[in-house]
C-alpha cells in the first residue's frame, strides 16, 4: 500500500493563511499506535494548534461538543461502530 504525505506548510502556491492560521484536528481510531503515529507526524506541522484523540463513539462525541474541530481524521472500522455511522450521527443532529 503506497501513501502520499503532503506538507503544506512547504508549498509556495498557498496563501499565507496556512503559516497563519491554527486547526484543531480530531484522531479517531481504535489503535493506540496509530493516534500515536498520527500524532507525532501532525505535532510538527506549523498549522496545527490542537490534536486530539478519540477511540470510540462515546469519546468521539464528547469531544465534538466540547471543542471546536476543523478536521477529523476518521477510522472506518472501529471496533463497535462504524466510522461512516458517526458522520451520520453528526452530519444529521
């Protein structure tokens, strides 16, 4: 399985909007190494202001209440839900 990481902090294209403004990012995944892995890549980007972590539904949930996220990295297969059915729930509440 081939991967493509884009960093754009080095693209000269963008605007200065990507050096400028902060993203609150949500890692939702069942595997501890994974968030962990996602983590370490993430910290070290310049427009990352927050990540946070959820394993399941319940925590995925209360941390879409408790905290203003502009991107959520998603686990389709969790282990009692699907990834697809938590965008239902928020996408329709």
């Amino acid at each position: 399985m081939s991967g493509f990481v884009y960093n754009a902090t080095s693209d000269t294209n963008l605007p200065n909007l990507v050096n400028d403004t902060k993203i609150n990012l949500l890692i939702v995944d069942d595997e501890v190494l994974l968030r962990q892995g996602l983590r370490a890549m993430l910290e070290k980007e310049k427009f990352v202001q927050q990540i946070l972590e959820a394993d399941d539904r319940d925590s995925f949930i209360k941390q879409i209440e408790n905290n203003r996220i502009e991107i959520i990295l998603l686990d389709i297969r969790l282990r009692k839900t699907s990834g697809l059915e938590l965008i239902g729930e928020i996408c329709c509440a």
